[in-house]
C-alpha cells in the first residue's frame, strides 16, 4: 500500500507524453457544460414538484371552504 495522502485507484495510469494541449481545457469545459446541464434539469424537476405541492395545497383549502362563505366561529 502506498504512502500517499491522496486515494488512488488500484490501476495506474502511466504519464503519456503524447497528450495534446487541448485535451486538459476540452475536458473541463465538457465537465462544465454536463454538470450544468444536470443542474438545471434538476433545478426544473424541483421547480415542477413544488408548483405541483403549491396547487394542490390551494386546490385542498378551496375544498375546505368555498367561496362566500364566513369563516367559521371558533369560540374563545
């Protein structure tokens, strides 16, 4: 077992000198663009979920008590 402070996978990848410069940024821009698809379709899923929490909760309170009536008197 290694001596190291960081975590390795059990195969190593040997340091190929042939990797071209553009590969590293073309990387992390692919990176950015995939979290930040999954983000926003993630953040649309939940948007969705509470505006469909919100409705029924309106539809359940305007079951409760329909329109034009008092509100009920609680005595005190």
């Amino acid at each position: 077992m290694g001596g190291g402070f960081w975590p390795t996978l059990p195969l190593k990848m040997p340091y190929s000198e042939g990797v071209p410069h553009w590969w590293d940024p073309a990387w992390w821009i692919f990176q950015i663009v995939v979290m930040s698809i999954l983000l926003l379709t993630l953040r649309k899923v939940a948007m969705s979920i509470d505006q469909a929490e919100k409705v029924e909760k309106e539809q359940r309170v305007s079951r409760r008590r329909s329109p034009g009536t008092p509100p009920p008197n609680i005595p005190g």
